[in-house]
C-alpha cells in the first residue's frame, strides 16, 4: 500500500489490536488515508466514509476518535507523511484522446489534448466552449482565437 503505515500511529493508542482491528475491516491502510490532499488537516468521519466508500456513515465510533486523538497528542512522536497524499493525488497521465476540465484565472475550461510531448510536463490543448445556457442541448463549439488554446503545465495537477 502506498503512504504511512497505519500501523505507526496505531502504536501510540491504548488499545493498538483493538484499533487495528477495525481499521482493516474499514481498509485504512495508511495515516495518508486519514488526511487531506496537502496532509494538514484530519479528515472527519463522514469525509473518510464518502472517501473510502467502504465505512458506513454514521455515528462517530470510538476508535476513530482514538485514533485521531493519538495523531494530535503532543506526546506523539512526530510521524512523517507521504507527500502529496498518494490517496487524493490525480495520477491520470494526459494523451492526445484527452479531454481536460479545470480553471483558468475561476473560469471553468474544456479542452481536448492535442499535443503531449513537451519539455516540463507540458499539454497543449484546443480550447472548446460550452453551449449557451438558455439551450438545452448543443454540441461544444471549437474556440479558434483566445489565449487558452495554448500550452498548459500538468506538473502537480
């Protein structure tokens, strides 16, 4: 599995077999699996439920809490973290069949790649517009002259 042995923070609490118990039956793995994409915030229990698809969202169980206390006791040794967050990094790697949704200066973008073998991680794209909004239903029109059709970095997206 990838991240930080689960098991490194499980040896800090009161109950490690107890714990380590249900946080197999709930596939948690690893600490990166408790945190978010930057590893600075714990996630609460009903964000791990949806996450993980697996733990039924619910009542807050006792050995959650524990475990996230244990994470921020200071008496806790300091345990380092897998960073980015292996389990919210986007490892989809863009070909020229691609089509890119993301933001530009908060506005939305759609893009189709057309060019993936640049220096530095780098896509080119064709930039295409969403129908107008009073229509139902209409095909994206091919946007010909802005600066979007252009170069775009995927290093860290």
């Amino acid at each position: 599995h990838p991240g930080t042995t689960i098991n490194q923070l499980i040896q800090h609490c009161t109950n490690p077999s107890h714990i380590k118990t249900f946080t197999n039956c709930a596939n948690i793995y690893a600490i990166e699996q408790l945190t978010n994409h930057t590893n600075t915030e714990l996630l609460t229990w009903h964000q791990l439920a949806y996450k993980t698809q697996k733990i039924i969202p619910g009542r807050l169980p006792k050995w959650f809490l524990e475990l996230h206390n244990t994470l921020l006791k200071p008496t806790t040794p300091h345990i380092s973290t897998v960073s980015p967050n292996p389990f919210t990094t986007n490892k989809i790697i863009p070909t020229r069949t691609s089509w890119i949704l993301g933001k530009f200066q908060n506005t939305p973008i759609i893009g189709k790649v057309f060019k993936t073998k640049l220096p530095k991680n780098n896509i080119q794209i064709t930039h295409w517009l969403p129908p107008a909004l009073d229509t139902n239903i209409s095909p994206l029109t091919n946007c010909t002259s802005c600066i979007l059709t252009t170069a775009i970095n995927t290093h860290g997206q």
